[in-house]
C-alpha cells in the first residue's frame, strides 16, 4: 500500500532557503524530518545564520554610504575653498572654470545615479 502523503519537494539542487517565508508546511517539515532526522533544526540553523549575514550586510553599506557622503562633503568643501582661494588672489577666470567644471561633474554624476537606480 502506497503513502498518501505526497513526498516533499526538495526544489532545486543547491537551493537554501534564506527567509521564515520559505519554511516549508508544517507537513512538510514533518516529512523530511522523518526522511533525514535533524533536517528541520539545520535549516533553521541556516535561515538565522541568513538572517544575521543580511543584518550584518545592511550594517556595512550603511557605513559605506555615510563614508561616501563625508567624502563627498570634503571634496565640495574643498572645491568652494580653491574657488575663494583664487578668486582672493586675482584669478577670477581660473576660478570660474574650476567651479564650473566642478559643478558639471556634479551634476553628471547626479543625473547618472538617477537613470542607474538606487
């Protein structure tokens, strides 16, 4: 006599499962359990170590992008002192094409971060 209860699907080869939504049914679970003892607490072993490798990712590019924006900040800063600098010291044409050529990098990569996406 064959089992009623359909034999869970192991997706694809390689897949692991990266979220609580992908816990699979409660049957499910109960049948690979009895399939391969232990194999419900190794994949929420898995999902938690998932879940703190997300966190610790997410911590990492934060700390990118405020590095990002205080380097941004440094180099504008810097740019508006060369400006004054030369303006100070009679070279007003200097200063205009430093500025201007300034500005127009910056807003180049402004417009291409915008058609790129996040």
């Amino acid at each position: 006599m064959t089992d009623p209860t359909p034999a869970p699907d192991p997706g694809p080869v390689g897949e692991t499962r990266s979220s609580w939504r992908d816990l699979p049914l409660d049957q499910q679970a109960a049948a690979w359990e009895t399939a391969v003892p232990g194999s419900a607490e190794r994949m929420l072993r898995q999902i938690e170590a998932d879940y703190e490798h997300r966190r610790w990712m997410d911590r990492i590019e934060v700390r990118f992008r405020i590095f990002g924006a205080v380097v941004a900040g440094t180099g504008i800063t810097g740019v508006f002192w060369l400006t004054k600098y030369l303006v100070d010291h009679d070279a007003p044409a200097i200063a205009a094409g430093v500025f201007g050529a300034s500005i127009a990098a910056f807003a180049g990569l402004v417009l291409k971060r915008d058609r790129q996406g996040p």
